[in-house]
C-alpha cells in the first residue's frame, strides 16, 4: 500500500507544480505570451509588405489607365467611323452628280 501511496502523492505534486507553472507563464489576460519574432523575419516582412504595397498602388493606376484608354479608344472609333460615313457619303454623291451630268466618276486608288 505504501508504494502507491507514494506514486499517488508523487503524481499529485506534479499536476500541482504544472498549474503553478501554467498560471505562471500566462498573464493576467488568460492570454499565454508572444513568442519574440527574430529581427530578420522582421525585415522580411516590412520588405514584403512594401512590395505588396507598391504592387497594389501599380495595378491600381494601370487599372485607372486601362479606363482611360478604353474611353479614349471609343472616342477615336467614333470619329473614324464618322470620317468613314463621311467619304462613303462623299463618294455617292459624286457618283450621282456624274451620272446626273453624263459623265463617269471614278473614285479616287489609295497610294502604296
């Protein structure tokens, strides 16, 4: 009987000593303490942080620029289009001015 007493107080102290150590190492907070972070995992991380931030700052200008072309690329395709209803208009009416006064009109062949 006197061995298992012996174990018994024996794994007694130890559970004691383990809760004295666990409130120990937490603080107040219940929360356990933060691991300190080695000064090179530091820059490292400052270092990424800054390049995510100025990839972020480009994409966003290049998506504020994207924009702006589309918008500028459906200004110019709305004046070549008018340029072209323009000499397609011009064509037919010098077509049928010739044809009104006998002649032909022959239109003019673009330059190589």
């Amino acid at each position: 009987f006197q061995g298992n007493l012996e174990s018994y107080l024996f794994s007694e102290r130890q559970a004691k000593m383990a809760k004295a150590k666990a409130k120990a190492s937490k603080p107040a907070g219940g929360k356990a303490p933060s691991r300190a972070v080695p000064e090179s995992i530091k820059k490292k991380q400052a270092s990424e942080k800054k390049i995510a931030d100025v990839a972020k700052a480009e994409a966003a200008t290049a998506e504020k620029k994207a924009k702006d072309d589309v918008k500028i690329f459906a200004d110019n395709a709305a004046k070549y289009q008018a340029e072209y209803e323009a000499a397609e208009k011009l064509a037919i009416a010098n077509r049928r001015s010739a044809k009104a006064n006998g002649g032909f009109y022959v239109p003019a062949e673009p330059k190589l």
